[in-house]
C-alpha cells in the first residue's frame, strides 16, 4: 500500500524540492507574486497548497507565490520542506520534480531560485545548506548570494551507499542528515558546513519515515514512522533522533481500540513534542469507508503520552497560549486516506476560537520571530524505550478485535460470546509473557446457558509476525472452575491457525 501522509506528503514529496520562479539564477527586482486580499493577524506563517506557496501575517507583507509559474516543468508540483531561518528573515522551499529550490525575504518577497540535485535545504543562521543526492558535496546559500557554493564532503557520510539522503534538521554547528542505502535501512550524519560529517548510531524499524522536525534547543528530531502496514499493520511510532546524546528512542503510543497512524509531529515553543494522530479502523476495507476526523493531538511529557484533546491534524504552541494549527477530515479506506479538507487555523489564546489563515493547507511553517520560546524548554527524556512494545498478534480473521495492538482492552475472535474477553486489565506488558485480568463467558452445557465471570489472560509465544515483534498466542481460563494455564493448545495468532490438538 502506497501511504498517503496526510498532514504533509511522505518523505519522499513532503522533502520534495519546490519548483522555483524565476529560474535564470539571479534575484529578480520583484517576485512574482500575487498579493492575498486580506492579510490576517497573527503570527508570520508561510502555508502551501496544491496552487501556491503563502506568506502572511506578523510585520511583513503578505504575498504568494503560484507553483504554476515554478520552473520550466510543465507539471505543477506541491511545495514541500517548508523552512524558516532562525531570525525569522528568510523563508525556503523546494520542487521535487524540477529538482529546484527558493529561498524568499520575509520582509521584501524577493527570492532566488537555485537548481540543486537535492532532498531539502535547512538554515544554518541565515545561511541556506543543502547536501547533493550522490553525497559528494555541501551546498551553501549564503544572503546576498546568486548560486550556491559547493564544498567536497568528507569523513563518515562518505563511506554510506546513497539511495536517498534526507536533511532533517539544523542547528548551529550544522545539519543531521538520513541517508536510506537500501529500502527501509537508514544511517544518520552530522555535517557542517566546511563538508565534515560524523555517524549517528541509530537503528530503526524497517518502516517509512515521514517528516522529521528538529528542535535545536533540544538537539533532537523527530520523526513519524510508518509501519506502512496498513490498517492491519502495526501502530505507527515516533522516532527521537538526538545529537547530542548521539542515539534513537523508538515511542509508542498508549493503546486505542483503533490503529494510531501518525499525521503531524511538531515541536511547541515550550520544548515539548505534539504529534497528530488519527484513529485507523483495524482492517477497514473498501465497503466500509467513514468520514472522520483525526482521533487526537497528543503531546510528549514528562516521559509520556498525555491527550490534549484538540483535534486537529497538526498542532504547535507557538507562546503560552497561542497556537496554530491545521484542521480538517478524511476518509480512511485500506489504499489509505483521502484527505477532503484542511484549513490552517490561528488562536491568540487556548479559548479563543480559531480564525482560517488559509483554505486547503496542505503544509505550514511558523517564523522563529513569531514564536516566544519557553525560557526552559522541556528535558528530552532520557528513559524512554528503544524499541518498540509488542502487539497481541495480528488480525486472522473477520469482526476481531484487540488483535494488531498493544495492549487491548478488549479481545474478540470474531465468533461466539466465548471468544470474547472485555474490561481487560493488564499488570505486565512486554516480557516473554503478558498477563490480564478480565470478564468472558462461562459456558457449561451450551453457550446458550453462559454466565459472565472473571477470567485470567496469558499472552505469550513473542516472537516475528509478518516482520513485526509480536505475542503470537493468547488464551483465557477460569482458575474459580480450576482450570489452568496450558501453552501447549492455542490458536496461533498470526496465521489463524490452531496448534497442539483441541483440550
């Protein structure tokens, strides 16, 4: 399955390189733009659509610019890798298709388009930095400058197989970079801007990042992952890519009775992690399509997942009660979800209604100069896990639940009340075997005649599932009826299969 993401598009486009105006290589005297016919209030923020590139709002005059006028290519592409510098006084952005890249003052909207065979560029200080696909040389932009200057690369990122390199933040010292030398196998970089890099030891899942966001506060990324799994995969995560403590936390999220799948992940001004999520239906197919909203807005704290109860598909505080965000809904099918609509939203405080920046944003960036940061920003926590939990299986057949997530408070085989576990209550999680407390159905002479009683539950078998880490069998007893548990007769919970011959 082809995932669509649906805040920004997969990395691969949400990275994309915008196609530029103006392609002779120099600054025009004037962009070409078209000025909106109200700019609203609130902070400096740059949006894009399927049209344009936006700019809007704080000091600065209001002007777009058609991605229709971008470049020489007869295709209009989508602006993706939307990005500030840290003073707020230039914007960037970049085509995929027409590899090209724009880079555009806040205060005037004049810009310069540059060619560049490239993932992304991000801003060290003022200074736009780029690194060539083939990872042989740096690129830099300097302010005032036409064309980009190339510097050899050096050290470990050398040494790395390129099949797609990936700029994923940016601090002082320089750039974090991801390359994937194989499909789903990545390595991570520091590379300064005289062509120096150093390896990052990381080691994720062989799943799909999606866009990173980089706290230079913090010295960390994050990046959503996909399981790329579908309904019936496994839940998506978040990767925390720090620099400074040179290594990966892997997070998951708590258990839903529905698969989380990430949209959004944003840092607030106050240092903490946002990350958007909705709730994909566990094996939805094509005739049950439903039209819903994303299920939350959750935000790292303390070490935890905490609901903010917003409901939107990104969220980032940008001062003590301000915040913007992008709203909308989707219809989630199993060829993945279809975004409807989406509008980018400002709120001057946490009650005031939200007024529409923009119509049918698909991507935002919010100037630094507009935000006011935390005077201390929240610690990256430190005792995190580093991999992820496993899930209870996977689906094996149809109107299940619980099967595919972690753990689920609910457990139905798809049959009969006695293949129904609810109010499931779990004191361990993540060990050779997991164990629950929860109520199922007593049956003596029929099912007919069953009562509702407590039962114990033993997940165990942990073990790989269709390349996921999971428990692949699970059963229930009744100890008040003295019975026990027995391992050697279970369904196998990957395959649908029944193992050791029926009690």
């Amino acid at each position: 399955m082809t995932r669509l993401f649906i805040l920004r598009c997969p990395i691969i486009c949400a990275f994309t390189i915008l196609l530029c105006l103006g392609c002779s290589g120099r600054a025009p005297d004037k962009p070409v733009v078209r000025h909106p016919s109200a700019a609203p209030a609130g902070p400096r923020i740059a949006y894009a659509t399927k049209d344009t590139v936006v700019v809007s709002g704080g000091s600065g005059p209001a002007f777009a610019v058609p991605n229709s006028a971008a470049g020489s290519s007869a295709e209009k592409e989508t602006a993706g890798g939307l990005g500030w510098s840290a003073d707020g006084r230039y914007l960037a952005w970049s085509y995929y298709i027409s590899p090209r890249m724009v880079v555009a003052e806040s205060a005037t909207g004049k810009y310069i388009s540059q060619p560049c065979a490239c993932t992304r560029g991000l801003f060290v200080g003022d200074t736009l930095v780029a690194i060539e696909n083939d990872l042989s040389t740096v690129l830099t932009l300097t302010p005032g400058a036409t064309h980009f200057t190339g510097t050899t690369l050096r050290g470990d990122i050398t040494k790395a197989p390129a099949y797609e390199v990936r700029l994923i933040g940016a601090d002082a010292a320089g750039v974090l970079v991801m390359v994937e030398f194989q499909s789903k196998r990545y390595s991570f970089f520091r590379v300064s801007l005289s062509g120096r890099s150093r390896s990052i030891p990381a080691d994720l899942p062989g799943w799909w990042p999606y866009e990173a966001k980089f706290d230079p506060r913090l010295g960390a990324s994050a990046i959503g992952m996909g399981s790329n799994g579908g309904p019936c995969g496994y839940p998506d995560g978040v990767a925390l890519i720090s620099t400074s403590a040179l290594g990966v936390n892997l997070l998951a999220f708590p258990a839903a009775p529905t698969r989380w799948n990430v949209v959004s992940a944003d840092w607030g001004a106050d240092g903490k992690l946002y990350v958007g999520l909705s709730n994909w239906p566990v094996c939805a197919d094509e005739s049950n399509r439903a039209a819903t909203t994303p299920g939350t807005v959750m935000v790292l704290d303390s070490g935890r997942w905490t609901d903010t109860g917003r409901k939107l598909l990104a969220y980032q505080p940008i001062g003590p009660a301000a915040y913007v965000g992008l709203r909308g809904s989707f219809t989630m099918t199993t060829s993945g979800p279809e975004t409807q609509t989406t509008d980018l939203v400002y709120a001057a405080s946490a009650t005031a209604t939200p007024q529409v920046i923009g119509a049918k944003a698909i991507d935002f960036a919010v100037s630094p100069a507009s935000t006011t940061p935390a005077a201390h920003p929240a610690a990256l926590p430190r005792a995190l896990p580093t991999t992820m939990p496993p899930a209870l299986g996977t689906v094996w057949g149809p109107d299940q639940k619980g099967y595919g997530l972690i753990e689920p408070s609910t457990i139905f085989n798809g049959g009969d009340p006695t293949g129904l576990v609810t109010q499931v209550r779990w004191a361990s999680w993540g060990g050779p075997t997991a164990e629950a407390t929860g109520v199922s159905a007593y049956a003596t002479t029929s099912v007919a005649d069953s009562k509702q009683e407590p039962v114990r539950v033993v997940a165990f078998d942990l073990g790989n599932c269709k390349g996921s880490r999971v428990y692949r069998a699970v059963e229930w007893y009744f100890p008040q009826h003295g019975e026990t548990f027995d391992p050697r007769h279970h369904y196998d919970i990957c395959t649908g299969a029944w193992v050791g011959g029926y009690k």
